[in-house]
C-alpha cells in the first residue's frame, strides 16, 4: 500500500542551495517511494533558541510503500551523509529532513512523532503544504 507523505527539508549552513539539491536528489532514489512535487524554496528566521543563520526551506510530497520508521531511517541517512550532525536541539545544520505527514497516520513514540508536532506552529510548512496541495490537485495536462 502507497501512501502520501510530506517531507520537510531545511538547511541553514554552508550551501544551503547544494544541501536542498542534494537532499531532494537522495529522495529520489530511495526504494518503493517516488516524488510527486516540490514546493518553492523559501528563506526563513531559524526556529528555536541560539544565534544562527537563516533557513532554507523546501517540501516534498512523495508517495511510498515505505512504513514511516523505515522512511524516517532513510531520511536520517540522507542527513547523515550529507553532514548533519545533532549536536544540539534547533541548532545550525547542513539538511535537515522531517516527515511532517505520512498519509493519515497517528503515531506516538520515541523516534517519530506524527503528524509531526511542529506544524501548527511553523508558518512556512502550512504555505508549503498549502502550494503542495493546490499543486496535487491541479489536472493533468
């Protein structure tokens, strides 16, 4: 079974532009899962506590056979090789990759939390998912 699942990608250090790039190339090829489309790329105030430098943000919308778990591990891979590091919470990073939705799925538990708690109160993921959306449901040419 398929099913719907939004992506956040951010970055705030270095080539901002290369790490969103990178990232949304590493989805492509992930298994049994395929992009459907990306919002516009959109610079923010970084979120949380600490000095740092503004984001870049970006969501993908992608449909999967992945189960969230396995989803979020293969995003913290894509992280990983392409320099994150988690050494504080919020702190500066090169990508960061977050499953805002999975579908409808409700899920509670140590490593994932859906739908991701944060989305009430990110301004920029509700204009992303609204362009998503308003993409999704436009018809086929």
């Amino acid at each position: 079974m398929t099913e719907r699942v939004f992506v956040a990608l951010g970055s705030n250090v270095g080539n901002r532009e290369g790490y969103l790039a990178s990232a949304r190339a590493a989805v492509t090829t992930l298994p049994a899962t395929r992009v459907l489309a990306a919002s516009r790329v959109e610079e923010t105030a970084p979120f949380g506590a600490g000095a740092q430098g503004a984001y870049l943000n970006q969501m993908l919308v992608v449909v999967t056979r992945l189960t969230p778990l396995a989803l979020l591990h293969a995003l913290q891979a894509i992280e990983r090789s392409l320099g994150r590091v988690r050494a504080r919470r919020w702190g500066p990073r090169t990508i960061d990759l977050d499953i805002v939705s999975f579908g409808s799925r409700a899920l509670q538990s140590r490593e994932l939390s859906l739908p991701h708690p944060g989305i009430r109160d990110r301004d920029f993921w509700q204009r992303e998912l609204a362009e998503l959306e308003s993409l999704l449901e436009r018809p086929a040419a």
